[in-house]
C-alpha cells in the first residue's frame, strides 16, 4: 500500500511539472494585464520559471524515483497515472479562474505547443524511469 502511495505522489507531481509550464504559457496575457507589467517581462519571466521548473522537477523525480519507487516494474504506471490528475490539476484551475475577460485568451499557437509538450511528456517520464531503475539481474560469468 505504501509504494502505491508513493506512485500516486510521483505521478502527481509529474503532472504538477508539466501543468505549471503550460498555464504559464498560456496565462501571459492574463499575468500582464493583472501585475501592470510588460508583456515581454512576463514572457522573460515565464520562460525563466519553466526552465527553473524543468531542472529542478527532473531533479527532485529523479531522486524520488530511486529512493522511493526503488527499481519496481510498476514504476513504469506512472507514465500513465500522471494524466488523470493533470486533467483533474486543469480542470481545478479553469474553474476556479475562468477567462472572463477576451484579450486574455491565448495565441493559437500556445494551444501547439501545449499538445507538443503533452506528446512529448511520457517519452520524458519514461527516460527517468529507466535511468533510476537498476536491474538486479547478474550477468552470468563463465569460469
């Protein structure tokens, strides 16, 4: 039960990872217009975030995937089990901040790279998967 507790904990901090940059880039005007700052501050600021978010979430995944999940095959759920709660993550966030206000919808192409991140996303849970997992399995020596 407790290894199904932490999976459930990974995976929702996987999901975390990747919501906080996607509604950062889709938020930019909304941030804008609510601080007063320049679009091109917020952008800055944005991309800074997302980057700070990346290194430091890969990081942390990494190290709970080794001391935590502990080389197990059913490690490898998680790439499944971080998108129910990033449905239910967004899910949250729109309806509790609905746009009300036209100009801050986002640009087509925020909604592009958002399906790209998303596509793009198991691949990357999958590669931390298996760099934390260690076989235990010995290679046979002849002798």
């Amino acid at each position: 039960m407790k290894h199904f507790i932490k999976l459930n904990m990974v995976s929702i901090l996987y999901a975390l990872m990747i919501l906080v940059p996607i509604e950062l880039m889709a938020n930019v005007y909304r941030i804008s217009r609510l601080t007063g700052w320049n679009i091109g501050t917020v952008s800055r600021l944005s991309s800074v975030t997302i980057v700070v978010v990346s290194i430091f979430g890969t990081i942390l995944l990494f190290y709970l995937t080794k001391k935590w999940l502990k080389s197990r095959k059913a490690n490898f759920w998680t790439v499944i089990l971080w998108i129910p709660y990033f449905v239910l993550f967004s899910y949250i966030i729109a309806s509790q901040f609905p746009t009300t206000y036209g100009g801050d919808a986002p640009n087509p192409v925020t909604g592009l790279l958002a399906i790209g991140a998303l596509i793009i996303f198991p691949i990357y849970i999958l590669i931390i998967n298996f760099i934390g997992y260690e076989n235990d399995d010995k290679a046979m020596t002849t002798g």
